[in-house]
C-alpha cells in the first residue's frame, strides 16, 4: 500500500477561499461561509475576505448526532442568503444547506474519491459489458452514489437517516438520476437501514458487490436507535464488507473514509489490512490524509483519513 495524501485543490463550484484562528472560509457557488475548523492553528492570511462572508456558523451548548458531535447556529450576515441552493461537480448536481451541525451536505474533500471512484467504475462497466454493483453505507446525501450511476452502476446507497436519504434523492432528480440513467444506465436504490446491520443481513444472503464505498462518521445513530461508535463497531463493519466484497474481480475496489479526531492514516490501513487478509498481494492501494487546499496562500487543511485498493 502506498502512502499518499489526496489534495482537493477546488472547483467552479467550490474554493477554500482562507483558514486559520480555527476557522475557515469556503465559497459554496455564490455564497461564502465561515466555519470552524479545529486544524487550522495558524492565523488567517487574507482577512479582509473574512468580513464578506454571507453566513458563519458557531457552535452552541446542543448536543447530538454528526461528524462534529456538536450543533450550534449560522448567523447569516447576508439577509437575502437562502437556507439551501444548488451546485454542481461535474455532471452531479446537489442541493447545499445550513444544517445544525456546521456541515452543508457535502464534503469537498472527498472530490478526490469522486473521481477515483467516476474511473473505478467506467473501467468496471468497461470490463463486465455490463453495471456494476457498488454498495454505498453511510450514503448520507448521496453525491458519491450519484458519481457511481452517472458512469454506469447499479448502487445500493444505505443511510440510517430519513432525512439524509430525502436530501439524497433530491440531489438524484436534480442530477437527473432519479430513475435509470438514459446514457450510461446506471440507478440507485436508496435503503433507509443501519449500516452495520444492513451488511450482515446482505452477507446472509450471499450477496457480493463490485465496489464499496464506506464513510462512517465517528458517531452515529441507527435507523432503530442503534448506536456507532467507530472505535467499537469499525472493525465489525469492515469484517462485514469483506464478507460482501468481489475478492475474485478484477477492478473490483474498497475505499474507506475516516474523520475520528485523534486516528492516524495507519491506524485506518491496519484496520483494513485486518478485515482485508492478503490485499497487498493481490490489489492496487493507497492510504493517507484527505486534504483541502486554499485557493491562494497555499494552507493545506487536513480534512480526514482514507484507504483505498482496487484488485489487480
């Protein structure tokens, strides 16, 4: 496995635009957003930016579900600025919003994985004549299950969320996804579940994939009150998806993510390696940090971890 760090650098749609005092500035589409961002220790370089922001989130006394474990409010500073609007990567279009949790919907970060995953696929349909089927957990609103079908794969996206697989269907239609693709005859069946128990009840069943895409947040709650805590129900998950992983495929690709404060690259490779056993004599690899970079001074913001492989 190589050791790699993916640097998402932004796109029409998306700029860090500046960092630091643990904060950072992000234009989504037309409006600029200040959120709190634990990485970014140095001070801003261009602060005069900072006073154009539309909204800035902090955070407050509530406790609940999310990657941040944390709510609090935006406090928009633009009074015309909508609760949610439109943007687009590529081809995939998604509605962005203000949730309580500091997040938006997307994570940019993963633009990399996006398009890691856009190239897995096409060579996969390539290969079978064919779509392949990609398992999507934790497919909170569906961006990375739309990038799969837009080039040709059947996905099965599984969300404990209502809510997450609503916003995930909404950015369906506005992708023009939301039935079989027309062109290259990729679709998504969205699974309302809990990840975890999800696997197992496909692994019963016998029931393989060509590709899996894993994003488990640090702590998370399940369809039925179920409880995630990755540093307890991680290594049961990759056991599972192992269980349901094409080992006899060739293209056949795993990628996971991880946004545990305090979890080393190494630390997600081993865990992989561990529910994997032979994957570095029979696959393609890479690990290391996901990161965002500003679109002028040049910061780096680590923003997670991943692992990746594909077999050979």
């Amino acid at each position: 496995m190589e050791n790699r760090d993916l640097v998402s650098e932004g796109w029409e749609d998306y700029a860090l635009l500046d960092s630091g005092n643990n904060r950072k500035l992000e234009r989504y589409g037309e409006f600029v957003l200040a959120r709190p961002e634990t990485q970014a220790l140095w001070k801003p370089t261009r602060p005069a930016l900072w006073k154009a922001a539309d909204a800035e989130f902090h955070f407050g006394e509530r406790e609940g579900a999310g990657r941040s474990g944390k709510g609090g409010t935006w406090r928009k500073k633009n009074a015309a600025m909508p609760d949610a609007w439109e943007m687009s990567w590529n081809s995939i279009r998604f509605r962005v919003r203000l949730t309580a949790f500091k997040h938006t919907g997307i994570f940019p970060e993963q633009a990399s994985n996006w398009e890691w995953t856009a190239e897995r696929v096409s060579m996969l349909r390539s290969q079978l004549q064919g779509a392949p089927r990609i398992l999507n957990l934790f497919g909170y609103t569906g961006i990375a299950s739309l990038v799969a079908a837009r080039h040709g794969a059947d996905v099965t996206h599984c969300d404990s969320s209502k809510q997450s697989n609503t916003w995930a269907r909404e950015n369906a239609t506005l992708s023009n996804l939301d039935r079989k693709d027309i062109d290259h005859g990729g679709s998504v069946r969205y699974i309302t579940d809990d990840a975890l128990k999800f696997a197992e009840r496909e692994g019963r069943r016998g029931t393989t994939y060509d590709g899996i895409i894993l994003d488990p947040p640090a702590f998370g709650r399940g369809a039925k009150g179920e409880v995630f805590r990755i540093e307890e129900h991680l290594p049961k998950l990759l056991a599972a998806c192992a269980r349901l992983f094409a080992r006899d495929r060739a293209g056949a690709f795993f990628v996971v993510n991880g946004y545990a404060a305090g979890y080393a690259p190494q630390s997600l490779l081993q865990a992989v390696q561990d529910a994997f056993p032979g994957i570095d004599a029979t696959t393609i690899g890479e690990f290391g940090e996901l990161h965002l970079r500003e679109s002028s001074a040049g910061h780096i913001v680590p923003s997670g971890i991943y692992a990746r492989f594909v077999n050979r």
